[in-house]
C-alpha cells in the first residue's frame, strides 16, 4: 500500500495536481504514524483501516461544511473523499448489506435486539472493509426489530 501511495504521490508531483498531492501526503502520514503507534509494519487490514478512518473524517467534515453553509469547503473535501475511495476497495450496496444480514440473522438464530452482536460481528468479519459500521447497524436494527 505504502509503495503504490508514494508512487502515485511522484506521479502527482510530476503532473502538479495540488489536491491530489495534499491528499496522498496526508494518507501516507497517517499509515506512517500508525505504524511508528504499532511500532511494526502494518499489515493489509490495518492499512485499510487508517485509510479508511481518512474517508470517514472526510464524511464527516463534509456534513459539517453543508450543515454550516460552506459550499466552497464541502466541494474541496469532496473531491479528497473521492481521491481515498480509489484505495479502498468497491463498497458493498444497501441490498448485499441486507442480503448479508438476513442471512446472518437465520444462522445465528437471533430473534431480538439482545442479539444484536451476535449478528453484528459477522456480518462485519464477512464485509470488513467494504461496508460503513453505521450502516450495518441501521440494518440490522430494522431485521430485528
């Protein structure tokens, strides 16, 4: 992951795109400090995670800009959201979610919301990475319901 950052990062540099080189910069600080944090070299999962954790802080800043009328800030962290999307892998849709947590919900043999992780944690093993926590757990509040 390192390796293709800093790679993209020269091409960037090279064809002076700004916001590209400000968004790779962070993302390789941000796999650089956790691992000198972990005081290892991350694995794929981990590096996932962090960049990860950038797209949702982006998510989140975004709501904050339009809830504040800042119309010029939400279009800038946009279009760094949609740069770290290109390392992340596909995101699952609403209907895999669903199909996934229903499916889920039959092998665990949960029938309420006290059975809320024994659901949960599966279903995020089986889509680690591809799928919003938030959202998994609107889904499965609504099946067990």
């Amino acid at each position: 992951m390192l390796d293709r950052l800093s790679a993209d990062l020269k091409e960037a540099m090279k064809a002076r795109d700004e916001t590209r080189m400000l968004v790779l910069r962070s993302m390789l600080t941000e796999l650089k400090n956790e691992r000198v944090k972990k005081m290892k070299d991350l694995g794929e999962d981990e590096a996932l995670a962090v960049l990860q954790r950038c797209a949702k802080q982006r998510k989140d800043s975004i709501e904050q800009y339009k809830a504040g009328g800042r119309r010029d800030l939400v279009e800038k962290e946009a279009a760094e959201l949609k740069i770290i999307e290109t390392y992340l892998p596909e995101q699952m849709s609403d209907e895999e979610v669903e199909a996934l947590v229903k499916k889920t919900i039959e092998e665990v043999g949960a029938i309420g919301r006290r059975d809320m992780g024994r659901v949960m944690k599966p279903v995020m093993e089986k889509c680690r990475g591809r799928v919003d926590g938030a959202k998994v757990r609107d889904i499965v509040n609504k099946h067990l319901e």
